[in-house]
C-alpha cells in the first residue's frame, strides 16, 4: 500500500498569501489500519438499526460497542485528552414504525473555546440490505459506511495527538442513518439544545470505493456536497440572499471551498482533487449532514468520485453474472486514506482558526464605493477582506483590517462580491463569509 509522506513531518497549508493552519501529524492515516477496521465492523455480520443491541457478536450493539472501545483506547494514549459520550434516544418512523433506541457514540476532544467553536467529523455506523427493513439478513456495510466510520476512528487517532486547538473537535458514529438520519438528528437537535456553536460539520459517507458501475475507476477525486441556498434560513433571509447575488455563497458552500483549498495545497503529489457539487447531496438522496444544514450549522459531505450501484444497500448475491453487496474487497483503501487525510487537515485547519463572522453586511448602493460591516468573531485579532467581480466563482485578497468595518474606495458595489474571514494572532484563517443585505423584516 502507498504511503503519504506529506504527513510525515510538520504541514502548513495557507489559504491566500499566509499560512492560516498548521497540522502537526506525528502519524499519516494507516491505508492497513483503516482496512482492519472495517473488517472488524464487516465481521458483525449486520449492522442494521434494528438488528440485536445487546448480542455480543453479531448486530448494531456489538459494533457500537467496540467502536466506544476503539475511542477509550485512543483516549487511554493520550492520557484524557479526549473523552467518549453516547447520545441515546428513542425514535419512531416510517422505516422505524416501533421505534427503537438510537445511540449515537462520540470521542469529544475539548477545544480553549469550549463549546464556542466546533468542528464535528462525522460517519454512520449502521448498514442495510435490498430491503430497508430486513435486519436479519449479513449486512457488510464495507464502503456504506463502513469506509466513514473507519475515517473518523482513524481521525481520532491522528488528531489527539495533536496539540489543543481552539476548536472543541467531536467524533461521530452515527446510527439510524439508513432509517430517516435518525443519528444525524439527533446529533444535531443535542447539539442545539446544548448550544454548541458548529463552525463546520464534515460528514463522510460513501468514501471508500474508486470503481463505478459502468467500469470506471476513480481514484484521485473526491465529491464533496454543500448547499447554496440555507435550509435553515427565512423567507426573508432567502429573499436577502437572493437580492445579494449570495445564491452561491451560503456557510456550507464556503466550507466547501475552504475544503478544495485544503486540497490543493496539501496533495501536491499524492493527488486528491476536490468535486465541489453545488447540490445539498446526491441528487434525490439524503445524508447525515442534512439535519445539520436544517438547524443552520454549516455542513459538507464527502463521497467518491464514482459510485457504484450494485455494491450499495443490496443483498449479497450473483445475478446475471453481476456481483451485488457491499463487501470489503471492492474498496481501495488507499484511496480511503487520502480521503482520510483531507478530513484531519480541513479539521486541522479550522480548529486552529478562529470562527468565521456570523454575518456581514454591504452598503454603498449608488456610489462608487462599498461599505462592508460584520460582526466580530471570538479569538480573531484581525479580518481579512475579499473581492470578486460579480461574474467570477475566485476570491481575491484585498486587505487585512482590525476594526469590523471598512470601506472599498472605488469599488462599485453593483458590480462585485465581498467576504470576510477571521484570523488569528498565528494567522489561522477561518472560512468566508459573504457580505450581502440584511434580511427585510
């Protein structure tokens, strides 16, 4: 398996002129010890939501179980730096038509910021065959979402060994996502009555697997998914976008941005090119970021770059010749590690970084120039100004500033974009946010 020996040592990745993260990695994502773990959730035989919560061996408990000891290990290394929680609730609906009890397990590794700044890296535990409701049936779940639980444990590994960030970075396995984003909710709606501040939540599902259905192999992309438009936002927030021009420019399309620029600067020879798809998710599917992006935290999926249909949510079987069934042997994993990789660094980044301003607003109708305000952003000693023509997708650096406003001489505002990121006394630099009109109540 290939190695990457960009991790080796010290990364810094600069976004615009100066370096706004360093990830410290003493350890590169392991391509053997990813494989390992998903062969040891494979060997629970099903990992369906309503499969067995108790049977040591075999179901949805034993492999919730061993992931809680996996982060109690990891959490053992690091001599408390990081501490294990899980989320429990019981939860009804149309593919849980009983209800049943949906713990989600968490590793929290605590940030200076508290509960002000928080990065989640996400993935769900459970699996399913042809038939949605079938919990007795083998359910490998090798790349759906074997491949993301394994991500985020090894996630884990990399980053408690990293020094404390400013961000409080929360671990995610998730169950129920096959049954409604049972997991994903709850994650979410916990997340909102404790008043946790998301600055970015990174789900990844689907990342393990570089060979399509019709034959293609894809091994050097990955998709990554973001919304434009806020699900979370008002009929005059949207209105607001919409008469900004910010159609394109919502937190979690920013976040995708800030991911693909994560991964042009830190994959120069082991290449992983970032698809940023203007779409929520897949198109007419659903993941566990969407009950996130419904409660207003900025979220991004990650996913190949190719999938394939007969190794998704199938039972296991030959038809026609075809193989179907999510089984380990048809993913690449070192394709899964390079996946790995950007995760910890786009985490990495962000952690390090102050939040990003909750808002910003434009001025300057009919004259020649622009008005920019925003709100200040805990832990940012200064702010750093973009510009775009209205006709570009690029930001360009203008200035660096300390007070919350400034003002664009000859800059026409009918004509062109404004964003502003936060950065810190080290120069960590967090997102963009778009500068547009405020709501109309």
């Amino acid at each position: 398996m290939k190695k990457l020996p960009l991790f080796a040592s010290i990364i810094a990745i600069g976004l615009a002129a100066p370096v706004v993260a360093q990830a410290n990695l003493q350890t590169s994502p392991k391509p053997e010890r990813l494989k390992a773990d998903v062969e040891k959730l494979v060997s629970f035989g099903t990992r369906h939501t309503l499969s067995s919560a108790t049977d040591p061996k075999r179901g949805i408990g034993a492999a919730r179980g061993w992931a809680q000891g996996e982060f109690e290990k990891i959490a053992k290394a690091c001599k408390g730096c990081v501490k294990t929680e899980l989320l429990q609730r019981n939860m009804s609906g149309p593919r849980v038509p009983d209800g049943v009890n949906i713990v989600d397990v968490l590793a929290i590794k605590p940030g200076k910021m508290g509960w002000d700044h928080v990065i989640i890296i996400a993935g769900h535990i459970d699996s399913r065959v042809s038939d949605v409701m079938d919990f007795t049936k083998d359910a490998p779940g090798a790349n759906d979402d074997g491949s993301g639980s394994a991500l985020v444990i090894e996630a884990a590994r990399i980053m408690a060994q990293q020094p404390q960030t400013e961000a409080t970075i929360v671990f995610a396995l998730l169950s129920g996502e096959e049954q409604g984003l049972m997991g994903g909710r709850l994650l979410a709606e916990t997340a909102k009555e404790r008043g946790w501040k998301v600055s970015a939540m990174l789900n990844n599902d689907i990342v393990g697997g570089t060979l399509g259905t019709d034959g293609r192999k894809v091994d050097n992309v990955v998709r990554v998914f973001s919304e434009g438009i806020r699900a979370s936002e008002d009929l005059p927030g949207q209105m607001a976008r919409r008469n900004s021009g910010g159609e394109d420019d919502g937190p979690s399309r920013s976040l995708m941005r800030y991911a693909d620029k994560v991964a042009i600067l830190a994959f120069p020879d082991v290449k992983l090119d970032v698809f940023g798809v203007r779409r929520p998710d897949r198109f007419a599917r659903g993941g566990d970021h969407l009950p996130s992006l419904e409660l207003g935290f900025p979220a991004i999926r990650y996913t190949v770059g190719v999938e394939n249909y007969h190794h998704q949510h199938q039972d296991l079987r030959i038809e026609n010749g075809i193989e179907y069934g999510d089984t380990i042997d048809k993913m690449d994993f070192d394709y899964l590690a390079k996946v790995t990789a950007l995760n910890v660094l786009t985490a990495s980044a962000l952690a390090d970084a102050p939040p990003a301003p909750a808002s910003a607003t434009l001025g300057g109708a009919v004259t020649s120039h622009t008005t920019v305000k925003w709100d200040a952003a805990p832990g940012a000693q200064h702010y750093r100004i973009y510009q775009r023509r209205a006709d570009a997708q690029d930001w360009a650096f203008v200035r660096d500033v300390e007070a919350t406003e400034t003002t664009l001489e000859g800059l026409i505002v009918d004509d062109h974009f404004v964003g502003v990121s936060s950065v810190s006394a080290k120069g960590r630099e967090s997102t963009i946010t778009f500068a547009g009109l405020p709501p109309r109540r």
